[in-house]
C-alpha cells in the first residue's frame, strides 16, 4: 500500500480536458461542502436507530479501514486535481463563475444564438459585482440582487454564485455604455490587466503577443452543453520572440541618370531567402522585413533562360523592357542570364566534406533530424569515385568520418545516422578541422567543397563574424569553397550564414523541409557543387538621353563600387552549372510624370549641344566573370535597346511575368513604397496568369503564399 501510494505521488497528472476540469472541479467542491456539513448523530437514539447505531459499532473497525483506504485513494486523485485547476485558473486570471443551476456561464453559443453580445474575456467575481451594483443604480427594470454575506467561505471560494443570464445582461450593457469593448475578429484587443483581486481590467492599448501567452483564458465549458472554447485564436508568434538575425539593408532608393548613370552589384544565386520566407508565412507569421531579399526569392525559381553553346562564354543574357504592372508611368528593364550547363558525365570528382554541427540548439525536429535526412539525400546523388569525410562541432570539433569513397555507401550512412546533439557551438575549431581534411583527400582539377550544416550558433571560439570572414578568405586561396545549409528557426543566424558562403566562394541554401532538400541537394546538385565561374559580377549603365530614373530591385546586400568591377581583387559571387540569375530594374523614361528628380540647374549640357550623338539606347550591360581555376577576368557586353521591348505586359514570355509578380511579392512583404498601392490579388493574378506548366509545383505553392500574406495582412 505505501509503495502504491508513493508511485501516485510521482506520478505525474495528464493535462485534463475542459470537461473532465469542469467535472473535476464539481466533484471537489461537492466532496468539500459533505466534509464541512458532516456531524455525528446525537446520544439516546432508540428503536430501529439504536439498532443501526450497535450495527455500525459492530462493523466499525471493518469500514473504518476501507474508509481510510479510500479517502487516501480519493485525496490523492481530487485534492491535486482541484489545486491543478485551481492555480491554473488563477494565473489566467479567470474565475469560474456559475449559474443558479450549476451551470458554467460561458456557453457563448447559446447566448449569442439569443442575441447577446459576448466579449472576447471573462471577468472576475468582482468586476461582476461591481457591474452589478451600476446597473441597479441605473436600471429601471428588475434589481440584481447582491450574494448574501451569511453564505459560507467555502462556497464564495468555489462559485461566483450569479447567474448566466445576469452576467450576459450586464456585461453587454456595459459593452454598450462603450466602456472596454474588444473584438474577436479585428485586429485590435484590449490587453487585460492584473488587479489586485485576481481580475483583469481593460487598457486601451494593442494585445503584445507576450500579453497574448500570459493573459489567453483557458477554455471553459458549460456543464451539459457542447464543449466550446471561449477564445480560438492561434498564436501569431512575432519576430521579436525569436533571437533570428539578419543583415539589415535599407532598400535600393530611386537613382537620377544624370548624377549617377552607373549601377554595379554582385551576383547572387543563393535562394536561402525564400524558404526562410515561406516557413514564416506557413507558421502564420509574416516575415521580418530584412529576411526578405527580394533577388533570392526571383532566383528560387526555375526559369527557361536561353544558355550558352559553350563553356567558353559560360552566361548568355536575355533582356526584355516591359511596362511596370504597379506603375503605369515607368518601365521595367528584366535581364535574364543563364549559365552554361555541366553535363552530369562530363563533371569533375567532387570532394567533399560535410561539417555538422551538432550541438545542443540543433536537438530540434527540423533541425539535426532533417540535416541527416538531406545528407542522406546528397550522399545517394553522388558519384561512385566521389568522397565524402564528416566532420561535428559541438564543444570541441571531431572527426566522425575520414575521406570515404561513395561505392562504401553503407559506411557514409551509418556514420551520418549515428549523429547526436549535445554541448555548445566550437564552430571555429569545426572549420579548420574540416578545412584540414579536405585538403588531406584535395583532388586536383576537381571539385573541392566544405558543406556547413548549422543553425548559426557559433557561440565558442573566434565567434564574430570578422574573424571567420578573415579566416574563410585565406582558406578559399587554396581552392577549397564553402557553402552553408541553414536549419531551424528561433535563434538562425542567418547574417552569419550569408557572411560565410559569400566570402567562402559558395552559396547559401535554408532548408525547411525534405521536399527543400531534395531540391537544393539533389535536383540542383550540379548548380550547387560545380562551379562554372567565380567573382561574377555585373554593371549597368544607362543612356541619360532616354533614362531619368532607375532603381535596382533587391541586391541589396551584394552592391559593390563602380570601380570595383573592374579590380579583380575584389571578391564577388559565384556562378554554378545551369545557374539562372535574374535582375530587374524599374526605370523612368525621360519627360515621364513619375520622374522624382528635378533637373539640375549647373548640370552637363545636354548631348546634341556637347557634339555627341545621339543612342538609340536605353543602357549598356556589362558582365564580367574569372574562370574557375583563373584570377584573370573575362568580359562581356550586351546593348539594351527599344528592340527588346514589349508594348504589353501580356507580350512579355511567361517566364518574365512570374517573375516580376515574385519581385512584387518580395517588395511588397519589404514594405517597398513602390508596390504600396499595389495589392496581393494584383500579384495573385499576375502569378496565376504566368504559372504554365509548373511539373514541380513551385510556382502553386508561390501563389498560396500570397493568399496567405494576403489573409495575415489584413489586406
């Protein structure tokens, strides 16, 4: 019996249901109030009672100890169950407040099917009372009567002991007073504050998601009604719970020709952008503004850019001028640039080393769990003469695997599969042993890569962002790249994932799920590991004569000098087999409204009066790029000219349209004043008139996206 008690009381109690709370609690106070009221029978009992009373002698010491036994057994179910109902009910804030039939007045669908208004949160006893005494003041109609003082502290303690139909009037006459109204369906609530007897009183202020956490009512339920929770709201988590971080950049302002006809920028083909994005908007939240790079979420998607003949001039650039669907007064210039593709029996041995880190923030679901099954899925991908060294980080860095060839797959596996978190981030020590081993098992002429998988924590060691940039250079001299896999939400360092695959001649890739995965690591496998050019960068000019205005659309983070595109020493991003890159520029043409400039008062001479004669072209493109194994730079040009323009958006190709409806979408969730008035259904039409084929399915699941941006917004 002593064991058996002891084992309950280490037991620890299931989360109950609102019904079995609610009949819980009853059960409680009903077995408080038989305790309170009990009493012995009086002496001198006679007849038929004074035999039931020698009875009860007789058989004593037998009901005794089943008496004992089961009010021990009862204690221990009912007298925690009563506490855990009872703190919890208290550290909401709620009362439970009952009808005169016992009933549980918070059925709202039987008083909003009787018309009567129900606010979003319940009020404490007092509160109650306090309406109570207003409306007998005010109120000709019937007086509410007050609890009667002889009642007992027992019962005060249990039940509020008023009415459902009293609460409902009088709380929906104070709603129509227009004191403390809130709304289940608006954006704005009231925040409820603490009062010193339990309640909570309503400030005019907006319902913080912390606020949310700390005052939601449990549900609760009526008695004998369908069960029904007062308030179903989900949890919008926002940014400033999570410890996320990103690079901030202001977004690329307006450019007068006259002043600064010159644009330069980096290329960019990570895609990590938008799958941070999409995982935010499928958990119901809106992304944080600097997560968005509007260029990374173009790139995402597969486009059907012309490509080169050959790997001699490994980009061919498609451009098409367009009218702006968020403005009809400017114009768009798309460039779209394909690279050459790697055939897959033509690639270079790949040796690669996959740097785990396996620390204690990776023991999440979609953390170390989903990296092991995207290795997995990489792993199957590779060649048999391919190979593959694991090294983790977690505290101190450790070699789980030395270089291994693809055909002794088993062995690769086994070691990826034997992989737990535990102990803090040594990310530094984690590079330079993972550096070390893929210099051991270098192959010449091949591909030469270190695969980070992390959520960003790198807590121990060099930890700033400087130290590993510096130390990232001096290791991609060796002809060792990196790239970066990013896990997880709640504490991604994305800032430092960025800092790493761009100064490490890599890309950057956040993987959400398996479906991403098998995307970025298996179908896009040659883009990701075989590179066709490095420090590409690219420079518009445009022609003052037909161009007044110009804005670049994302690269925010990858804008460079001008006189970086020439200086071969300035590093710049890498471009892989078959990789797709797209920019677009929002123009304004000369003597069109939108121009926000005016001209300048001591500016140059216009160009027929200097002798110069006048181009019939809108910009000069300029791309240029360094082999892999070279640290010369190579150059190429394309003319931008009325020849490459469409006079409807609908003449535009299809590829083009979706695009400029992502770039919409990128700007928009950026706040972009530009695409302010331009609305998601816009984007939404736009999308779906361009969606094509879509055997994959990425450009529907874009368009969900948008709807449900649209819904979170508010719009």
């Amino acid at each position: 019996m002593n064991d058996d008690l002891k084992n309950l009381g280490q037991m620890t109690p299931p989360v109950p249901s609102p019904a079995a709370r609610a009949r819980a609690l009853s059960l409680a106070m009903e077995a408080f109030d038989a305790s309170e009221n009990n009493s012995e029978a009086p002496q001198g009992t006679t007849g038929a009672r004074r035999q039931s009373s020698i009875f009860n002698r007789l058989w004593s010491p037998v009901m005794n100890r089943k008496f004992l036994a089961g009010s021990a057994l009862a204690t221990l179910l009912v007298v925690p169950a009563a506490a855990f109902l009872t703190l919890e009910l208290t550290r909401q804030g709620l009362p439970v407040a009952t009808s005169e039939q016992g009933g549980l007045v918070t059925d709202r669908k039987e008083r909003s099917a009787e018309g009567i208004k129900v606010p979003g949160q319940l009020k404490s006893t007092a509160e109650v009372q306090r309406l109570r005494e207003e409306a007998a003041g005010q109120s000709s109609g019937r007086a509410l009567s007050k609890p009667s003082q002889s009642q007992s502290v027992n019962a005060e303690r249990k039940r509020s002991n008023f009415s459902a139909d009293e609460v409902a009037a009088l709380l929906n006459k104070r709603d129509q007073q227009g004191a403390g109204q809130k709304f289940l369906g608006g954006a704005k609530r009231t925040a409820p504050t603490p009062t010193a007897d339990g309640g909570v009183a309503d400030t005019e202020s907006e319902l913080s998601p912390q606020a949310q956490r700390q005052f939601m009512p449990a549900p609760v339920v009526a008695a004998e009604a369908p069960m029904m929770e007062i308030y179903s709201e989900p949890r919008i988590v926002s940014s400033q719970e999570t410890h996320d971080r990103f690079t901030a950049a202001n977004t690329n302002p307006v450019k007068s020709v006259a002043t600064d006809p010159v644009s330069t920028f980096s290329a960019d083909v990570d895609t990590a952008s938008y799958s941070f994005v999409r995982k935010s908007l499928m958990a119901g939240q809106m992304p944080e503004r600097d997560s968005v790079r509007v260029e990374e979420m173009i790139n995402y998607f597969p486009y059907d850019w012309p490509g080169p003949d050959s790997k001699d001039a490994p980009f061919k650039a498609t451009v098409t001028v367009l009218p702006t669907p968020w403005n009809a007064n400017t114009r768009l210039m798309h460039v779209g640039i394909k690279g050459y593709d790697v055939a897959p029996a033509t690639a270079p041995r790949a040796n690669l080393v996959f740097l785990i880190d396996v620390s204690g923030s990776m023991d999440e679901p979609d953390k170390l769990p989903l990296l092991k099954s995207a290795f997995r899925l990489l792993v199957e991908k590779l060649k048999p003469e391919d190979t593959v060294s694991i090294v983790t980080y977690a505290g101190n860095a450790g070699t789980v695997l030395e270089p291994t060839a693809i055909k002794d797959k088993a062995k690769i596996l086994s070691a990826i599969d034997t992989l737990q978190p535990g102990g803090s981030t040594a990310g530094a020590q984690g590079l330079e042993a993972a550096y070390n081993l893929a210099q051991q098992a270098f192959v010449k002429g091949g591909i030469n890569r270190i695969m980070l998988a992390t959520d960003g924590d790198f807590n121990v060691g060099p930890s700033s962002d400087d130290d590993l940039k510096t130390m990232i250079e001096q290791k991609r001299k060796s002809g060792i790249f990196l790239s970066v896999l990013g896990f997880g939400r709640g504490n991604y360092n994305d800032a430092l994932m960025q800092t790493l695959a761009q100064n490490g001649n890599g890309t950057a890739a956040y993987i959400d799920t398996l479906a991403e995965a098998q995307k970025s690591l298996v179908e896009e496998a040659g883009s990701s590991l075989f590179p066709i050019a490095k420090d590409v960068k690219f420079q518009v000019e445009f022609n003052p004569q037909q161009i007044a205005e110009y804005r670049l659309i994302g690269y925010e983070t990858r804008a460079l000098k001008r006189e970086d595109f020439n200086n071969d020493r300035v590093d710049a991003g890498d471009i892989g087999s078959g990789h797709r890159v797209t920019a677009i520029y929002e123009i304004t043409p000369k003597g069109s409204p939108a121009v926000l400039n005016d001209d300048l008062r001591y500016g140059a001479a216009p160009a027929e009066q200097a002798g110069v004669k006048p181009s019939g072209e809108l910009a000069f493109l300029k791309i240029r790029y360094k082999q892999p194994d070279s640290d010369t730079s190579a150059l190429i040009t394309t003319p931008v000219t009325e020849g490459d323009a469409v006079a409807t958006l609908e003449q535009a190709g299809q590829d083009v349209r979706f695009s400029v409806a992502v770039a919409a979408f990128g700007q928009k969730l950026r706040g972009t004043d530009a695409v302010s008035t331009y609305p998601y259904g816009s984007i939404v039409d736009l999308a779906s008139g361009a969606k094509g084929e879509d055997g994959d399915g990425y450009r529907a699941e874009f368009l969900n996206l948008v709807r449900l941006a649209k819904s979170l917004s508010g719009e």
